[in-house]
C-alpha cells in the first residue's frame, strides 16, 4: 500500500493496485567484449555496437582534487566534498552500505519504485532515461524492466563521476535487456548534462535521480542543480526524483552508524583517496567516524574527528594541516524532507510536481516532475 499525493488532475488519493512487470522482459544474455576501457583519456570507447563509453575530464581530475582539498581543509570549520569519496573501493563501501540492516534507504526506495513503476512509465512514456548518479544502476533495472516495450528502442545514458562502477553496470544492463542501447558518461553532473548525448536524441527523456543524493546539497545548490536539469528538458520530458524523509532521529541516526562499521570505512575512505592522489599522509587511525541527525537543521551531519592533537601533509600541495584533538571535518551533508520541503524545492527550481508518491510509513519520497 502506499500514498500518492494528489498533485496533478485526476488523480486519485491513494494508490495500490499497480502490478510490476515481471521477467518475462529479460532478454537472452548478450556476450559483451570484455575489454575495459582504452584509447585516450578524453574520448569514447565502444565496447560492443549498444554501450558506448564517453569520458570527460572535468570535474574528476587532479586539479579539481587538489583545489578542493586546499580550500576545504585550509576553511574553518573544515570540509571535504562527498564526490571524493567515490573511487573503486568507495563505490563498493557504498554498495555495502546498501546491503546494511540499518540502512532502510535502498530498500524502501527500491520497494516503492517497484510498486509504481508502471505508472512512472505509463506518465512519463520515455525513449531515453538520463540516470544522474548512477552508481550501480541496481534500482534503474526495475524502471528499463518496465520502460522497454516491443517496439520503440530505449537509450539509457548513465553519468556518474566513478568509472568502474558505471562500465559494469552499463555491460551488466546490456546483457540483462537486449533492446537497450547505453552510453556510459563518466563525467560529474554539471558535464554530464551538458554531454552532447544528453542534449540531442528523439523522444521523451525521464531524467533521474535516485537514492536520496539530492540531500548532499544544500537548498540552494540543489534548486541549482534541479534548474540545470529542467533546463535539458523539453515540455514532454520529466524528472523522477527519489528523496528521503524526515523520521525517527534513532531510525536515522542508526542508517548512519551501521554496526559493522561499512559507513565508517566509507568516510573514511576519503582520506585513503587524498593519501593516494595527493601524497598525504593521513592516519586513518587517528581519524573517528562521527554521523548525527541535526533535527534543527534535518540534516545528517557525517564528520572525520580527529582523535588527537596533529599535523597532516599533503605533500602534492605543499601544505600541513593542523588539527586540534575532537576537531573535525565535515564529509558530507544528507537533509531529509518533508512534503512541503520537496515542494519548496522543486517549486523554486520551477518545476511542477505530477506525482507524488511514499509508502504507508512515509519513510522515502519518489517525485515525477515536469518543467513550468
Ligand atoms: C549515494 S550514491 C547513489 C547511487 C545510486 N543512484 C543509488 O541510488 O543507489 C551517489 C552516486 O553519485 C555519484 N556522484 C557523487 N558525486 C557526483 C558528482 N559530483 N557527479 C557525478 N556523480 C557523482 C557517486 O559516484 C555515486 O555513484
């Protein structure tokens, strides 16, 4: 059972009686080329005729790294962007996290997006899904399930700044639906959605963005970032947006602080990229996981204290940092929302809610959305 917020005409209140394609869809297993990507750092691999792999520098390189780091650790209170959390190793911390008891995120999300895909697909008609933070594209499979019909070919254009996980998915995909064509953009959000792949194509686009990433953003970059999609869209094209929900502190606090520890490594894990890609030399020991639900603020708070007095270099910038004992830095930020919050957000970034959907504990938000 789950709730639809009545936000377009006709539409009823509640909403439970959708039923979701089955396997039947599946197509026979394609054989993919296995070579991983080659060819220049900027540029477009063809792993076989329907995955094509398009590299951009911007937004993943050294120099970005570098800069971000200087300002993040030389500003008070220190901060580190969550992007670079991102390597191989942090995309699977991050799958890992998904699989946790406590974080109930992936699988409500997952639930519910099964529960209404089919009036997802049947709102939103698409020929093209644009996935911003892929990732694994794990709950996109239930969305092509339903989406590719016996007909119209569907392209799916995955962006996500972590190569590794987006080259396996996409030839996962390709192999799962044989109707499909991908293009893999590994690019941040910014270029991905200014690639040329995104920009031209026939047919209604659904863009998405699922997991609950847009609460890494503060109000204002994510009515940002929620413009600069709208402003890829046509009048026909739509937005599925998954956002999580105002709770239980406990509830929240506990998806943060799993008792195996996978989100503590997680953290931590970006201290291992800066270590590697700027020859630093920070002690991981030294460093504790810290995650809390700010209720003023609806926010997690998710910090790196440090357990002692010290001073860190980071050789490749030429810089010590020095840190007092309990100082922390802030990894990343996730708000949650309520209706009138997520209303605010896309009523700001000039888009209008269509559908409006959450299961019956109200835990997690799914949004279609159309441009004003
Ligand atoms: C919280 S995970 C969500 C993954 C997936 N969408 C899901 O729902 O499970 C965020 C994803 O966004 C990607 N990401 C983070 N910052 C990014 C950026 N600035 N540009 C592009 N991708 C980014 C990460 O690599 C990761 O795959």
């Amino acid at each position: 059972m789950l709730h639809l917020h009545n936000t377009g005409p006709g539409l009823s209140e509640t909403h439970n009686d959708i039923t979701v394609l089955g396997a039947q869809r599946e197509r026979r297993a394609h054989r993919v080329d296995s070579r991983r990507l080659v060819g220049p750092e900027e540029g477009i691999a063809v792993l076989n005729d329907r995955i094509h792999i398009h590299k951009t520098q911007q937004g993943t390189d050294h120099a970005d790294l570098a800069q971000d780091v200087r300002y993040g650790l030389t500003g008070i209170p220190k901060t580190l962007p969550p992007k670079y959390f991102y390597d191989e190793r942090g995309s699977e911390l991050f799958e890992q996290i998904c699989d946790t008891p406590e974080y109930y995120l992936t699988r409500v999300e997952h639930g519910l997006l099964q529960d209404v895909v089919n009036d997802v697909v049947a709102l939103t008609d698409p020929a093209v899904i644009v996935e911003l933070g892929s990732g694994s594209s794990k709950k996109t499979e239930v969305l092509l399930r339903a989406a590719i019909d016996e007909v119209s070919p569907l392209r799916y254009i995955s962006i996500d700044i972590s190569e590794q996980a987006l080259v396996e998915a996409g030839e996962r995909l390709i192999r799962r639906f044989s109707p499909l064509t991908v293009d893999v953009l590994v690019a941040d959000y910014e270029n991905g959605l200014n690639h040329e792949r995104v920009r031209n194509g026939e047919g209604n686009k659904l863009f998405v963005f699922l997991g609950g990433t847009i609460g890494n953003f503060e109000h204002d970059d994510a009515v940002e970032l929620i413009s600069s999609i709208r402003a890829q869209m046509d009048d026909d094209d739509r937005l599925l947006l998954g956002a999580d929900r105002v709770k239980d502190t406990a509830v929240l606090d506990r998806a943060y602080n799993d008792e195996e520890g996978v989100t503590a490594q997680f953290n931590k894990n970006v201290l291992r990229v800066i270590n590697r890609e700027l020859d630093a030399a920070f002690d991981l020991e030294s460093f504790e996981h810290r995650a809390f639900y700010d209720p003023h603020r609806a926010r997690i708070e998710m910090h790196l204290v440090s357990r002692l007095s010290q001073q860190v270099t980071i050789s490749a910038l030429d810089l010590t940092v020095g840190f007092d004992r309990r100082e922390s830095i802030l990894t990343e930020i996730s708000r949650k929302f309520t209706v009138e919050s997520l209303a605010r957000l896309f009523r700001e970034a000039d888009m209008v809610i269509e559908r409006h959907y959450e299961p019956e504990n109200g835990y997690f938000s799914l949004i279609v959305a159309r441009p004003q």
